[in-house]
C-alpha cells in the first residue's frame, strides 16, 4: 500500500511539472483566437501607442435654409429663364423647378437650362411650345458660410 502511495505522489509530481514546463508561443495559438480579455492589463498598454495631433476643425454644418422663389412665365410658343437669387451672405446649396400646365393639350414646357447660377442663386431656362402661356416657379435654397461656395 506504502508503494502504490509513493509510486502515485511520484506520478502527481512528474505531472505537475511537466505542465508547469509547458510555455505558450504564437506557433501554439491559433490565428483569431486570443480575445481581448485574455490579454493582462499591462500587455494592453504596451499595445497603445502615443496619442497624435489633434486633427483640424471640420467645416461647420449648415445652420439654416432660406428658399428664395421666383416665378417665370413663359409667353405661348417663347422662351425665357430666370434666376432665383439668394440674399446678401448666402450661396445656393441646391434648387429646381416645378411647372404649372407642364402638360396640356396645346403643348409642353422643355426646361433645358437647371443649374446653379454665377449670379449666387439657380438658374432655369426653358421653351413653350403651347398656345398659352404657361409659368415655371424657380427655387434656390440658399445657406450661410458654405467655402468654395460664390
């Protein structure tokens, strides 16, 4: 009983430090394996590197719209175009058109001008082929402090 009990201690204690021998590389883990909580907190810290420059400021963004309207009517069979204008200190971000009649039975209006304006608002021209006149209201949607922006 005295051997059985010797002979046990000794394997325990062979066990025990054959384990304890047993060192982890990266030739035994598997790639994606290791998780954050697996790393101790020291090896965090050597993980992260000095903090850089703070970046430049941004552009600010846009703080209100304004909607500037012009309404361009259109003699039967004519053309003409308009410019919706956006006040002193503002720059057209956008703008468009909606027509009043675009389809009748005489004819159609055909916008062939819808852009921004060197004039700081939104331009459109367009062409009646109606027998009436027919009207075109022009928007330009106008904003503060836009850079790059005439």
């Amino acid at each position: 009983m005295r051997t059985i009990a010797l002979a046990l201690g000794v394997a325990l204690v062979t066990a025990s430090s054959a384990t304890a021998a047993f060192v982890v590389t990266s030739r035994n883990i598997k790639n994606g394996t290791i998780q954050l909580v697996d790393i101790s907190p020291r090896a965090k810290d050597g993980l992260r590197g000095q903090r850089g420059p703070r970046g430049a400021q941004g552009a600010p963004g846009i703080s209100s719209i304004t909607e500037v309207s012009v309404t361009l009517t259109i003699a039967a069979g004519g053309t003409g175009g308009t410019v919706a204008s956006c006040p002193t200190g503002l720059s057209p971000i956008s703008g468009g058109y909606m027509g009043s009649g675009y389809l009748t039975t005489s004819g159609v209006i055909l916008v062939y001008i819808n852009r921004r304006s060197q004039q700081r608002g939104w331009e459109v021209a367009a062409k009646n082929t109606a027998t009436v006149p027919l009207s075109v209201l022009v928007h330009a949607y106008c904003a503060p402090g836009i850079a790059g922006v005439a």
